[in-house]
C-alpha cells in the first residue's frame, strides 16, 4: 500500500525534509509509520484509526491514540465494530483490557445480527478474552439477534475452556441457554 497524503505535504515541507513514500503492508501500519514520524493529534486522525490498531494489534498505538482522546466505543467501520470487538475478535486480551479501562462497552452489539464481544470471542475460543469481559462485568446471557448466547457458541465449537469460563461466571447469577 502506499500513499500520497497532500494535506500534510505543507508539514513535510515546513520541516524541511525530503519527502517520504510511506510504504505499508496494511492500512494501520501505514498510518502509524506516518503518525509517527510527523505527529498527527488523534482528533485529526482518520476515522477507524484506534479500529485499525486493535485490528492490527498494535499495542503501543492503540494506547497513544486513547492517550490523546481518541473515543473507545466510536465505531467507524460499515458494519459498525468498535474497538473492543475487534480485539475481542482477534484474541487480543491485553488490549481488550486496556479498552475495557479506558470505558469501552463490554456490551455493545454491532451490525444487524447483534453480535457483541463476549459473543464473538466465545465463538473464536479466547479464554483470556472471555475473562477480561466477565470481569468487566459483560453480560453472560446476551443474546445475539437469532437468540444464541455466549455459552451456546462456545459449547457448539467446542471450546471447552471458554465453556467452563462461562459457567463460573453464572455460578453468580442466572444462566440462559
């Protein structure tokens, strides 16, 4: 991917540097090679940014850009993701937890089938992910818009550790199948 940003060629040339062809093999690695060496405040970053670093899992980003204001529960994407769900759907724990501190909604559905964290990290088996959202307090008998909760997509993977996560947590409250 390369790209050509012309609003902050002014920038570049203030600095008196030459020029430089950002090359990337994603989007968010590209735009974080460019943060980086010019200095972009979050607020002028384009949108989907913190997505893309918790999509590329890109620790150290992600918590620049919630340091400088970035909003952890703005969902740019089409189909509506926000951050969390994105780690959560990649398996990222340490940075759903850094999410999750900075006030992420452990709760938030997406898209038109309702999906949620908890949800989808019980369906790709993130045991540790599991766990940073129940400890958060994400609800154990959320349903997805077809009526499956995390326990039932757990279960029908076969992620056992995840079912067992799962149980625990509703020791302490009503389950729902």
């Amino acid at each position: 991917i390369q790209i050509v940003l012309p609003e902050y060629a002014a920038v570049r040339h203030a600095m008196h540097e030459p020029y430089k062809l950002y090359r990337a093999e994603t989007e968010g690695q590209l735009w974080d090679d460019f943060v980086n060496t010019v200095g972009v405040p979050a607020e002028r970053e384009p949108a989907g940014t913190l997505f893309n670093a918790c999509f590329e899992g890109q620790l150290s980003v992600a918590k620049r850009l919630l340091k400088e204001g970035a909003d952890v529960n703005d969902a740019k994407r089409a189909t509506g993701g926000t951050p969390l769900y994105t780690a959560s759907d990649e398996g990222l724990a340490n940075l759903a937890q850094i999410l999750i501190a900075a006030g992420a909604d452990v709760n938030k559905a997406i898209g038109n089938g309702g999906y949620f964290p908890l949800y989808v990290a019980a369906q790709e088996g993130h045991t540790a992910v599991v766990t940073a959202l129940l400890d958060a307090g994400a609800d154990v008998n959320k349903a997805q818009k077809e009526g499956a909760t995390p326990l039932y997509v757990a279960a029908q993977n076969g992620h056992t550790a995840v079912v067992t996560a799962l149980l625990y947590a509703v020791s302490y409250t009503h389950l729902t199948l």
